[in-house]
C-alpha cells in the first residue's frame, strides 16, 4: 500500500469511522481486540510466507525468548520490514471493515 | 474421513444414551429448545438405518440431504479444521487458555511452548481465568452463539468419536442426524439473532423517518416534546445500525479468522506457519499473562507492550504515525506509544460512567470556566452537545446560551491550536498529550514567544514526547541533551521549547535507554520525511512550494553550506526543483490547476541533483555576482522573510501570500528568469541548457513569474494597498476576480473554485490563469457545477455537503430543520458519513456551516417571517442554493 494511504488510514479511531459509538463499550473493545487478533494472524501469516522452513522455527524461537527486540531485528536483517507490514495490516484492514460498514448505510 | 471402527461403533452404541442425556443437558441448559424433541429417549440404543447424507454447498450455507430431511449449516466453521488431529488439545482443561509466564520457568528447549488456542479472540479487558469457559464469553451475541456451536460441535466430535464432527463424518446414522439437529437448531438461532437486529432497524428507521415526516411544517421544532421524541427514535436507530453493522463485522472478522486459520494449519507450509502461530500465539499474550496477579492496572500497563495491544492502539487513532521502516526498535516503540491511546481510551471508558453528573450545572458558568479550559477537545465537544441536549429538555436556551458559547469558543481555540501544530487532534490524541499541548501553549504565551517560534518547538516536542511521554523525557534527565538535539536537527531551539522540557530530574526513568530512545526517534522522524511536502496556500504556485523547499533543506543541512546561497543561487535553484519535479510528475502534472489545499512533493534526489548542478555551475564569486544581478529583478519581487525556514510545518496555516501590483511593470512569462540569467552570464550558463530549453513557454501563470507584481506577505501589513492575484496578459486592467468568456470549457470543480475564490478572495493564481473558460450561461444552467459550487461555497469537508444534500441509502437528504435538532451529524464523526477520514477540523467547519444557515433564517424570521416558514419546509442543500448559492452567483456575475 502506498505510505500516504497507510498513514491517512492510521489516523481515525476504527470505532468512530464505522459509526459505532454507540455501542456498548464492551462490545467496542471487544471488537477492536478481535480485530486485533485478526490483524496479528494475517500479519504472521505474511512474515511466514517469506521465511523457509528452518527460519520459521528461528524465528518463533526468538519470538518466546526473552528479549522480542531480537526477532525483530532479526526479521530486519532479512529484509523483511515487519514494522510496515503491521502497518499496511491495520490499514487495510480498515479499509475492508470501512467498506462492509458502508453497505449497510 | 475417517469413520469409527466395528468395535468403536458398539462401544460408543453402548455409552450412547448416557451421553447423548450429557449432551442434551447441556445444550437444553444453553436454551436449545429442540434438542429435547430431538434426542432420543434413554435406552433406545439401536441405531436406525438411515442413508448416506449427500451435501450441496451454497455461496453462504452448506446443505445436506439426510433421508428426506434437509439441514443447512451456514457461516464458516466448516473452515475451521483447528481440531483435526488435535483434538484433546484444544479441550479447555488440558491447558490454560493463556499461557502464564509467571508460574512458568519456560527455558527455550527444555519446556515446551504453550499449545496452539487460537479459538476466538481474546478479551484484553476481561480477567482471564485458566480454561473457564467464563473466560471466553462474549458481549456481543452473535459471538456466543458461534463459541456455543462450536462448542457443541466440540462435544459432538468427542461424541462420535470422530476427528471433527462435520457433514462427511461418518459412523452411526441416527446419532449423526441427532448431531446435525443440534447444530442446525444452533444455526436458527443464530438466523434468528440477525433477522431480529435486521427487523429492529427496520423499524427504527420506519419510526424516525416518520417522526419527520409529521412535521412537515417545520413548527415542531418548538416542541420540547417532540423534539424528546425524535432524538430517542434517532438514537434508536444509531443503536439499531450499530447492532447490526457491528454482528456483520464480527461475523466478517470471525469468519476471516477462520480463513487464515485454515491456511495456517492446511496449507502446503502447515508446519511453519503453524509454528510461527504458536510462538505468536505466546508472544502476543505474555505480557497480558504477567500481568495478571498485578491487578488491573499493572496489567494494563504491561499490556500496552504487547503487539496485539499495540495494533489495538493504532486501531484506536494514532496521531503520530510510527517509523515507517525504521527499524524495528522504533516500530516496537511507536507501537508502545499507540497503546497508550489504547490504555488512556480504556481509562476514558471508566471516566464515562460519571459523565451525566457532569452535565449539571452549566447555567454557573463562571464556576465551570476553570473547568472547561482544561478539557480535551473531544470532552469540551461532548460538553458542547450535553449543554444543547440540556437546552432541548428545557425547551428553552434560558441561562445556557452564555455556556454554550464559552464551550464553544474554548472548542475552536484548540481546533487553531491543534490546527497550527498540524495535528489531528481527534480521539487518538488523548488526554495527555492533549493537556501537554495545552501547557505548551499557555507557557509560550508566558515567555511572549513568537508564533513560529511556539509552532516550531511545540510540533516537534509533542512529536516526540507522543510517542515516550512528556514526563519520561524530563525526568530523564535527558532535558538539555533533548534541546540539543532539536537545535541540531530542527534549528534554533527557543525557550518555549525549554520552558516545554521544564527542569531535569526525577527517577525511575534510565537515563540510557531513554536518551537512545529519543535519538531514535528523532532520526525516525527524519527518515519518515522521505520527501520536503507542501500544502498550496491561497496565491500560490508550484514554485512558491520548491521555494519552501530550498528553504528547508537550508535550513535543516548545515552541510550543503545553505546559510550563504545568495537569492539568486536560491532562485535559480527553485527554479531548477522545480523543473526536474515537473518532468518527474509527467501526465500527474497539474500545471496551472494547483488548488489551495493541493500537496506538491520534492524528493531528496531532486534536490540533492538542482543542488549540485548550481554549485557546479556557480563556483567562483563572479559568477555568483553575475547570477545575482541577472536576477535581481525577480529576487526583489520576493518576500524573503516568508521563508525563513522554522522548522518541520513551518507553513502549515499560513495564509498563502498576496500581491502589491506595479502598474508600471509588464506581466513576463516564468521562462524570462533563465533566460535572463542565461543572457547575463553567458559563460556561466551555456547557451543550450536542456533545461532551459525545455520550460515550456505557456508555464503557469504564478505571481512570481512576472515582473508586475511583488509578494507582500501572508497577512498585509496595515496601510500597504494589497491587490489581487494579477492577471495574465490579456486580461484588463484592475482585473480582480475570474474572467469567463464564451466557447471554452472548464471542470465543475475548478468553476466552482473560481467563482467561490472571487470576489472577497483572491483565486488561487494558476487556476485564474487557465480562467479564460467559463461561460456565465453555463454556470447558471448547468446543476453539476452549481452544485460543485455550493459544496466549494459551504467550506464544509468533502462529502459532507454531499451527505447533507443527498443523503445516503438509509438517510433521507437533511432538511433545514434537522438543524435545529441535536443530530450526531454536526458534533460526531462516523454517522452518518462514517467511512470518511474526519476530525475536529471538519466538526468545525461544520458548525460553521450550521451557524451561517441559522443566521439566515433568524434574518428572514425578522424580515418575512412567511418567508422564514416557507423555508423551513426546504432541504439544507435547497436552502443554500436560494441564500447563498444564487447570491454569490449574482454578486460575480449579475443576471443579463
């Protein structure tokens, strides 16, 4: 995605943009943790889908380690630019929630 | 699929009943009201032949064919096969649902991970409880019914003993029947669930638009009753669209969950991805879990370095976008720093149960002014909206009206704060930074700074400090080395800043890691301005922007000596910039259409390429002396002072720039500054240049391209005779607005700019130069462009005024006496627009709208007050045709 729209589409709350601030809170934030966890599926999804077999297994090693600033340095170096990725996750995912939201208006 | 073996058959046919009655208890417990007439009584153990059941999949359900009854399963479990193989795994008790670091001594190699529960989502908010199913219950509906299918079809699966109890199962005839009954009843109340919701809003819109259409005279207004009456029938139906969009994106968000899961564990690559998934799984949890015997604060706080809470946070607005590719440190930082909008949202949420309280008392105005001022924006516009709700129930604006003034004033005050800092001060910009902001700007009042010193140093601190917090950098001790580092990379610091930075001290904070922190992302914030960004001002060009860009680069690289460019170097460089970006830009140049509000980029190899060719070809003194005097007649029309380079968003609010007009002078095309210089100096500039011979001689008509007029400033001094943009060549003299003649034709958007920006202002000057357009006829006729026009004329965002004049699928058109109403529209972002990329800035302009249509009908109830009632039976978009519309028309070009 292009950085402009990444940075367009970050800057909303999700809730306000989908027009449902009227909803109970625990159902705001239960919805903004569950697509939370959808992001984070899709975003390891795309960062498995660049490493091999044997770097995959590297990489969860370090994810459960202690020190997680390690497995991302170590995406890093493979050049894949994770922080990005988690980025354009956000807001394409946004983007799809914007759109299923507005068939309903 | 595997099917239950001989033995397996008679040893499940024996324990049938027993747990078929579990089962029924079970599901009988959870409402499931057909299962009793389903399951069969205890001590029928004999299965009954029955026929292979056949399966038809649908776009949206799966139907099966068992003997002569037919069962739908809909949604997508079906492609969830988490628990093939697994499943004694996934049962709740085998392990905890979130793994807990802190009873763990986990060494890599010696303890296994956690296993793999992806089921669901997670609550952040809701107190796990080791494996209880409390700890998975939902507040939303639809998602306890799916968790309760699923669960049943868990118990199903133990049941028949299959890998996963699905329609391919296979095994005891009867008992697979019973089993699809039980999810087929399952299926209904889901079905039911959404055709309850969908009725629901059915039926609140029914009652909303019904509640208007009574008053068809735009009297009951007046009425304190109705007015109750349809601001709860409108908050019957938010809530009613609310329900349903949100069971719709839950079921989405669900079903996708299901999708990747079904990739990640059936995929060609199931081991790595399903490894991946583990340790994600506990990466993204653990911090959660650590903090579980910290109560709810400490767990919250831990929480906030979580990645999941962090993509919760951006998800929530973050005001400061992080480090794009900046590494991975500032990407785990800034993703910190957008918990904490999560973390203060969450706090907000508890604060929200006492709001009603708050809302008494407004008639002491005085008492609450203290209050008020120091309120974000979001509370002063929820103050704003609670005072007219206040009003409404009173029927009257007695002892409110001063209030509400004063809220409304503090309002707008932060909207131009937050404006001049060039932030989006929505809700992702919470109550701390907000109040930091707010410090920022009263300490800067104090110490009598100037504006650009005050916008300079508080954009750049709130940068920062939005991501590591204001009180970890002063405590840090890191106060002095934070200044310096501004000085370095931003320019002069300023005692705002200082004043900002406050006294060192404190602990707590690690001074090391802090310090790298803010090296970090002071370098992160450079990295991410890939390219020197401006918006169009009115008057300006696309040579105004290259000169803002020069300016920058001088005034941020010492390097490339800037400091002593003399104007012509920094003309002729301009000049050049702008140049190379125009070839860059190919068929996206707009040259000559460059609206206010439009954005012109400069990338680095650009700059970096203008710079070295001027320092190639002006080596010597001399030749700098000559480039100079050949010049000179243009670097004098040029207001220097305007860019004086203040640091990141130095222009942004300025007001553009005016003109003084030299009668005497002669409009001369932009081509003439090269040229000239070219013929000064001809050894300096080699005849031939490509560049010069490529500027196209038609270049946009911008001020400073001609030599009969000179920049003033944005705001002209008192007494200096400011003109409007000057004219091309052919235009008469005293030319003052858009100039339209026959047998040309012109966009409905850059007419409706055009005759928008004249008479009172100034047309932005490129789109004047291109005004040879417009036929008066056409503009009149043509509803496209008067349309256009309006939307130009209200100021509102876009799309606003279109929603307002159309409407959407369930959204009559707004009538003007909506405007009377405390509709959601003019104070709260997402409905009705919703999908729109909205902020403060557009609530304002909003409001603005409102209040000039309100002032309009005030004038026509004193004049006519007929008038007045036959207006209120017109649509708002009607209503600034006839009063604004048509008049602005008139006034730019009176009916023949």
């Amino acid at each position: 995605m292009e950085r402009s729209l990444i940075q367009k589409a970050l800057k909303g709350n999700i809730i306000e943009e989908l027009g449902l601030e009227s909803l109970p809170e625990e159902q705001k934030i239960e919805l903004l943790a569950s697509i939370s966890e959808l992001i984070g599926l899709r975003l390891m999804s795309r960062v498995a889908e660049r490493l091999a077999d044997k770097e995959a297994e590297e990489f969860a090693q370090l994810l459960e380690g202690d020190d997680v600033d390690k497995a991302f340095s170590w995406l890093h170096t493979r050049k894949i630019p994770f922080e990005e990725m988690a980025l354009e996750e956000v807001a394409r995912m946004k983007e799809e929630l914007r759109r299923r939201a507005n068939n309903f208006r | 699929m595997e099917g239950t073996t001989s033995s397996q058959e008679k040893e499940w046919a024996g324990e049938m009943p027993d747990r078929l009655d579990a089962l029924q208890a079970r599901l009988t417990q959870k409402g499931i009201a057909p299962m009793q007439e389903i399951i069969r009584p205890k001590g029928d153990t004999e299965p009954a032949p029955t026929p292979r059941i056949d399966s038809v999949t649908t776009p949206d359900a799966k139907i099966f064919v068992h003997g002569q009854e037919r069962y739908r399963h809909t949604s997508a479990p079906e492609l969830a096969p988490i628990a093939r193989g697994a499943g004694d795994v996934l049962a709740e008790d085998a392990l905890p649902r979130v793994h807990d670091v802190s009873q763990d001594n986990t060494q890599h190699g010696t303890v296994p991970p956690p296993a793999i529960d992806l089921r669901g989502t997670v609550d952040l908010n809701v107190e796990s409880k080791g494996g209880s199913r409390e700890a998975l219950k939902s507040s939303f509906p639809i998602v306890q019914l799916r968790r309760e299918r699923e669960e049943a079809r868990e118990e199903l699966t133990k049941l028949l003993n299959a890998q996963r109890f699905d329609e391919r199962t296979e095994g005891d005839q009867s008992a697979i029947k019973t089993a699809h009954e039980a999810l087929y009843a399952l299926d209904e109340r889901l079905s039911d669930r959404e055709k309850n919701t969908q009725e629901e809003l059915a039926q609140a819109q029914e009652e909303y638009e019904r509640l208007h259409e009574e008053d068809v005279y735009g009297e009951m207004a007046l009425d304190p009753a109705y007015g109750e009456k349809l601001t709860k029938a409108q908050q019957r139906f938010e809530n009613a669209w609310a329900a349903v969009a949100a069971d719709d994106i839950v079921k989405k968000v669900h079903d996708d969950m299901d999708l990747v899961r079904f990739n990640v564990y059936e995929g060609p690559r199931k081991n790595a991805y399903g490894r991946i998934m583990q340790a994600y799984k506990w990466f993204a949890d653990k911090n959660l879990a650590r903090g579980r015997e910290g109560g709810r604060l400490k767990k919250m706080a831990l929480s906030m370095f979580s990645l999941r809470a962090g993509i919760s946070g951006i998800l929530g607005g973050l005001a400061f976008v992080p480090a794009v590719g900046a590494g991975a440190l500032i990407a785990r930082q800034a993703l910190a720093g957008a918990s904490a909008a999560y973390y203060t949202y969450e706090r907000k949420r508890q604060a929200a149960t006492n709001k009603v309280a708050e809302t008494k008392g407004f008639e002491n105005t005085e008492k609450k002014d203290i209050s008020i001022d120091t309120l974000t924006p979001t509370e002063v516009a929820e103050k704003m909206q609670e005072i007219i709700a206040h009003a409404q129930m009173k029927g009257n604006w007695e002892g409110l009206e001063a209030s509400y003034q004063k809220v409304r004033a503090v309002y707008e005050k932060q909207m131009a704060v937050a404006i001049a800092l060039g932030q989006y001060l929505d809700e992702s910009v919470r109550i701390d930074v907000v109040a930091e902001m707010h410090n920022i700007a009263r300490q800067a009042r104090k110490t009598e700074q100037s504006n650009a010193d005050v916008r300079q140093s508080a954009s750049i601190a709130a940068g920062v400090a939005g991501v590591f917090g204001f009180n970890a950098i002063r405590q840090a001790g890191v106060a002095h080395e934070f200044i310096s580092k501004l000085k370095s990379l931003f320019g002069a610091p300023t005692a705002a800043a200082e004043a900002f930075v406050g006294p060192e001290g404190g602990a707590g904070v690690n001074p090391d890691a802090l310090r790298e922190q803010v090296s970090s992302v002071l370098k992160a914030r450079e990295a991410i301005r890939p390219t020197y960004a401006y918006e169009f001002a009115p008057g300006e060009g696309p040579l105004h922007q290259a000169r803002k860009a020069i300016a920058q680069m001088i005034g941020e690289r010492a390097d490339a000596g800037g400091e002593n460019f003399s104007k012509g170097q920094r003309l002729w460089l301009e000049r050049r910039l702008w140049e190379l970006t125009e070839k860059e830009l190919g068929p996206n140049n707009m040259t000559g259409e460059w609206h206010p509000g439009n954005h012109l980029a400069f990338n680095r190899e650009a700059m970096e390429r203008a710079l070295g060719e001027m320092q190639d070809k002006f080596k010597t003194p001399e030749s700098i002396k000559s480039l100079d005097k050949s010049l000179e007649p243009f670097t004098k029309k040029i207001n220097w002072s305007r860019y004086e380079y203040k640091g990141y968003g130095a222009w942004q609010g300025d007001g553009g720039v005016r003109y003084g007009l030299e009668q005497s002078e002669t409009y001369e095309p932009s081509t003439q500054i090269l040229e000239s210089s070219r013929s000064a100096s001809p050894d300096v500039i080699p005849g031939g240049m490509a560049f010069t011979e490529s500027l196209p001689l038609s270049q946009t008509i911008s001020p400073d391209d001609t030599m009969g007029v000179h920049e003033i400033s944005s705001a002209p001094p008192g007494g200096t005779q400011i003109v409007e943009p000057p004219p091309p060549p052919s235009m008469p003299e005293g030319y003052r607005g858009p100039i339209f003649s026959e047998h040309t034709a012109l966009s409905p958007d850059a007419a409706a700019d055009a005759v928008a920006q004249s008479p009172t202002t100034p047309a932005p000057m490129g789109l004047t130069a291109r005004l040879e357009i417009m036929p008066m006829d056409e503009l009149r006729r043509s509803e496209a462009i008067r349309f256009t026009f309006a939307q130009k004329l209200s100021g509102l965002a876009e799309g606003d005024y279109d929603l307002i004049a159309h409407g959407t699928k369930i959204i009559p058109p707004m009538r003007v006496l909506d405007l009377d109403n405390t509709g959601g529209f003019w104070s709260r972002r997402g409905w009705p627009e919703g999908v729109r990329f909205d902020n403060h800035r557009d609530i304002m302009r909003r409001l603005r709208f409102r209040d000039a249509i309100l002032s309009k009908r005030h004038e026509l109830l004193r004049k006519s007050p007929l008038e007045w009632a036959e207006s209120g039976k017109l649509t708002v978009a009607e209503f600034y045709e006839k009063y604004f519309v048509t008049e602005k028309i008139l006034a730019v070009a009176p009916a023949k």
